[in-house]
C-alpha cells in the first residue's frame, strides 16, 4: 500500500534520516521505533509532505507520490494525526471535527462521518460544544483521531499517540487503534516510543536508530528479542 525507498533527509549539516526503506501492506498495523531524536517524526513528515526529503520516492497504492503536496495526498486518503494532540483549542469539538473533514463536499457524508466518529468517541460527543483546549489530555488525543477518521483515511500515520498520558489512559488509546484497523479496516503507522506497547498491537514493526532501520520484523518476535528489549523495553 505504501512503499518508501531510499528516504534521506538532511537539515543543513545533520544527516537525519539515511537511505530508509518501508513497505506497508494494506490492512496492517505497523510501528516505527527508535528513541529521542532517531528520525521517527521526520521519517513521517517526510510521507505526509510536512517536511521535503532531499532524496527518495515514496508510493501509494501503487502510484508515485513523491512530489504530491499535503492536499493531494490527505485527497488520497493518507492522513497523519500529529504528534502532541494538535488540536485547535479556541474551536469546539464539532468544530475540530468539521475541518477534518474540509475537502469534502458532500454534507451528508460528512454527517454520516461526524455519527461514525461520535459512535466511536461517545465522549466526544458528550463534549461536542465544549471547547477543544479545555479537554484532558486523553480526550484531546481522541479529538485528533476523530478528527482524521473525518478525512476517510486508508492510511492512518500516528505519531507518539501515547506521548503524556497517564497509563491507563495510554492502553485506552492503544485499544482504540486496534478497531480503527480491525473494524474500519484502516490500515496504520504508527510511531511510538512506547515500544511495548506498540509492539503488542503491531503486525510488523521497524527500530529506527540515528536515521538507520536496524531491525525489522515481525512485531510478536521483536517484543521478545533480547537486543530490542535491552535497548527499547527497559
Ligand atoms: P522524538 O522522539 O524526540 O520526537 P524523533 O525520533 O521523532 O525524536 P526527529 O524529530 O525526526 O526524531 O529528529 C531526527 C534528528 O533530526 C534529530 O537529531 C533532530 O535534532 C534533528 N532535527 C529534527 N528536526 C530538525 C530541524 N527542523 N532542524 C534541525 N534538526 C532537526
């Protein structure tokens, strides 16, 4: 479904990411692992065209899309949640969901979207006219996830969807990725320095380590492999 070949990103002198390869297959779960600073966000910016490699081709569904901007892409159905629950906090919860959905045109698929996502997040729907940057935490988290299943995605990138929330709420989070995948049929990136628990959710997983894949793999093995679990699990 997504295939990445020989990602480079430079940033002036710092040689971010080197010579990367990624395969995704339609209807799976894969994770992206490395510490601070290994190249995880730059690695999805560089697919979702936040960022512009300076080599590299990128494909989805068998289609180049290496020189696609943001709009053409999200038009495609590859859309990124941000990292940090970037959500507009002077806008409600009906309102952030609303310009998930800002290249449709059809109100009454919007609607039906906007039912969808709700059904999924029914606290979300509790809090619809509360503003976006009075909610907890976790609840913002939800907020960016609704708001990109309101884009329809095929590909969901997720970067550190666990990062600062309290534990439970984290397995909430986690539990949550797995039916968007298993129910909707959306296939997902997801970047993680949570290696555990990605790991767990995950089909295939690739350990990133200063802008290098040094392992890849079944994510079931790489859980129990003794280098990974020394450097990743603690
Ligand atoms: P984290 O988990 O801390 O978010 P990461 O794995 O997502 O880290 P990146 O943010 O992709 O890592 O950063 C990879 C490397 O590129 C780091 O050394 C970082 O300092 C550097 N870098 C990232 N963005 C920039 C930038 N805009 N300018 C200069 N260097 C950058």
């Amino acid at each position: 479904m997504l295939k990445v070949e020989n990602l480079n990103v430079h940033y002036g002198n710092i040689h971010a990411i080197k010579d990367l390869n990624i395969e995704i297959n339609k209807g799976e779960i894969i994770c992206l692992i490395g510490a601070n600073g290994a190249g995880k966000t730059s690695t999805l910016h560089s697919i979702s065209k936040l960022i512009i490699p300076s080599s590299g081709k990128m494909f989805f569904e068998g289609e180049e899309i290496t020189n696609l901007s943001t709009t053409e892409i999200v038009k495609r159905g590859l859309i990124q949640v941000p990292e940090g629950r970037r959500v507009f906090a002077n806008l409600t919860v009906l309102e952030n969901l609303e310009l998930g959905a800002y290249l449709k045109t059809n109100k009454k698929e919007v609607e039906k979207d906007m039912e969808k996502v709700f059904n999924r997040f029914p606290r979300l729907y509790e809090r619809k006219t509360q503003l976006a940057g009075t909610l907890s935490g976790g609840e913002q988290q939800m907020l960016a996830m609704g708001r990109a299943l309101m884009a329809s995605p095929k590909l969901l990138l997720l970067d550190e969807p666990s990062m600062g929330l309290a534990p439970l709420l984290i397995q909430e989070v986690f539990n949550i990725v797995q039916e968007i995948n298993k129910e909707m049929g959306i296939t997902i990136l997801i970047v993680e320095q949570n290696a555990n628990m990605a790991l767990k959710i995950s089909d295939r997983a690739y350990i990133l380590e200063t802008g290098n894949i040094i392992k890849s793999g079944n994510a079931k093995n790489l859980l129990h492999d003794e280098a990974v679990r020394e450097a990743y699990l603690g």
